[in-house]
C-alpha cells in the first residue's frame, strides 16, 4: 500500500500541470487576440479618414488622367471607362510645358535654399541669450503663422509700382529713375553685372516663399543648436579657433542632418506650392510654374481630364527628383 501512493499521485500531478499549462496559453492567446481586436479597433477611424481623404482621391485622379473628361460629362464618368494616354501626350506636348516646369525648378530649388539660408541666419542671430529672446523668437514665426492672403496683400500693396513703400524710398533715397513692377515685369534683373536666369516677378515670388518659410527651418535648426554640446565649442576657443572656424567645423557638421530634413520637406511643398504665386502674379510675368498651369486646364478650361494627368506627371517627377535626392546625399549622410 506504502509503494503504490507516489505510483497513483505521479500521472495525476502532470496531468494537472499539463491542464495548467494548456488554460494558462488559452488565457494568452485570448489576451492577445483582445489585443489585437482593441488595436484594430483603435486605428480604425485613422484608417477610414486615410481611405476617404487620400487614398480614394488619388484613385479617382488616376481614372480621370486616363480619360477624356470633361466639366460637362464628369457626372458621366466613372471609374471604368474608355481609357488612353492622350491627356499625357497633349500635355507633354502642349506649349509652355516645359517653360513651365522650368520655372518650378527653378522656382523650388531658389525658394528653398532662401528659406533655409534665413532661417539658419535667424536661428545663428538669436543663439546666445540675450535680453527679450523670447518675443523676438516669437516675432520670428510671424509670417508662417499669418494667413496667406493677408501677407500676400501686403507685399502687393508693398511692392506696388504707384503707391508701394519700395518704390517710394527706391526712387526718393536710393536713385531710381522710375518705379519697378516687381510683380508684373519679365524683364530678368541683373546681379554684379550678370542677369539671372529668372524673371524680376519670379525673383519676387522667390524672396516671398524664403520670407514666409524662414521660421519653418528657423524652428527646426534652433532646436538642433540647442543640442549641441557647449563643450566644443569651448574646447575649440582654447585652441583658438576663431568665430568662422567654430562655425565651418563644429556648429555645420551637426547642422547637416537637420539641414538635409528641411530641403527635402521644403523641397517638397514648394514644389506643390499654388497660393503664393497665383495670389501675387496670377501665374503671369515668367512665373507660370505648373500647379498654376494645372488650376489653368481644371478652371479655367474645364478640362479635368489633362489637368489630371499634369497633376501626376508632377507628381511623377517630384518623386524622381526627391528619390535621386535621397539616393545621392542620405547615403553620405549615413556613411558620415
């Protein structure tokens, strides 16, 4: 009787531990499927207003550019229809494409290296602390906060050939002859001598997109200062590395990543960017730049059809351009 206990209880004690085990993973995989369903639960509206609002949109834009859709016939329209490639070949070749496209090279490239030249000035002015930083930084972010229409309103009125402040202290103080059209003259201004490769209404819209995107990059590189490590710097003053020096080997190199960031983004939305020029310019001057061109086809020609197809062949060459943009300078980025 003594031999046949631990015998008798040994195959009941696994067999408990066994059905412990076995509910104890049935609890787990219960949990986890509760899990599950709460994170779907939790993202599904994000998923729904994503649906919705991008990626319906950019479906229905790439049925319309394969079809000949116009304002009267889009009730007719729907996503399986006679498609073809003729909105591509009639913009391709239709006249001042190119022209136009140009000018929003042009236009991306100059705005975003103005944007970021003032505000990595700005964040360098405002570094060391000083009596009323704060509201000066605060003053800083005015123009990106302010509505576009209003800020438009006052460099037209601004630089208005008649009556602008500009124009006023150019031919009173500074010699002019006669007043400038900054936003409605063609003519390409001259720098030291050489004439730029852009129109004085293009240089104007320019300087508008640096002024009013400054404080965009000003944020981002004032932040970035204020993370570097104060002694470099003054490891450096011992050695007797002058203000430049300090600059160029110190303060730069930890700017670049940041600095790469912002012309990507601002890259990016300047490429897109519709509002300033057709509220300064209209689109006229030399500043055509393609999304003006694209509103053109869509408005004021009905032509919903090829102003489709010019949005994704913008779309298209944004795409290459940030993509041999990344390729070329995020691989040195890394390797540094």
């Amino acid at each position: 009787m003594s031999l046949s206990g631990p015998t008798t209880t040994a195959p009941l004690t696994e067999e408990r531990d066994s059905d412990a085990a076995q509910a104890a993973g049935n609890a787990r995989s219960e949990r986890g499927r509760e899990e599950r369903r709460t994170g779907y639960l939790l993202i599904s509206p994000t998923f729904v207003i994503v649906t919705v609002m991008v990626v319906l949109p950019i479906l229905w834009t790439f049925s319309l550019a394969f079809q000949q859709v116009r304002l009267l016939n889009l009730s007719q329209t729907g996503i399986i229809g006679s498609y073809s490639l003729d909105n591509f070949v009639a913009v391709l070749t239709s006249s001042g494409f190119v022209d136009a496209l140009v000018t929003t090279l042009i236009y991306s490239v100059a705005g975003t290296a103005c944007a970021i030249g003032l505000g990595l000035v700005a964040a360098l002015a405002l570094r060391r602390p000083f009596r009323g930083r704060g509201l000066v930084r605060s003053a800083m972010l005015l123009p990106y906060v302010a509505p576009v229409v209003a800020a438009t309103f006052v460099w037209s009125t601004m630089l208005n050939p008649q009556f602008g402040l500009l124009n006023h202290y150019g031919t009173s103080l500074l010699g002019w002859t006669e007043p400038i059209a900054f936003l409605s003259s063609s003519d390409s201004p001259s720098l030291f001598g050489f004439d730029l490769p852009l129109s004085t209404a293009l240089l104007s819209v320019v300087l508008f997109e640096g002024w009013r995107s400054f404080p965009f990059a000003f944020l981002f590189l004032t932040a970035r200062m204020q993370a570097i490590p104060e002694t470099l710097e003054e490891a450096a003053v011992v050695d007797g590395a002058t203000l430049t020096q300090r600059f160029r080997y110190i303060v730069l190199p930890q700017l670049l990543p940041t600095i790469a960031v912002l012309t990507v983004l601002r890259f990016i939305w300047t490429f897109n960017n519709f509002d300033d020029i057709y509220l300064l310019t209209g689109g006229g001057a030399g500043t055509s730049v393609v999304t003006v061109r694209v509103y053109d086809y869509l408005i004021n020609r009905g032509d919903i059809g090829a102003a489709a197809a010019q949005a994704l062949v913008l779309a298209a060459i944004l795409a290459v351009l940030v993509g041999i943009y990344l390729k070329v300078f995020g691989r040195s980025e890394e390797v540094a």
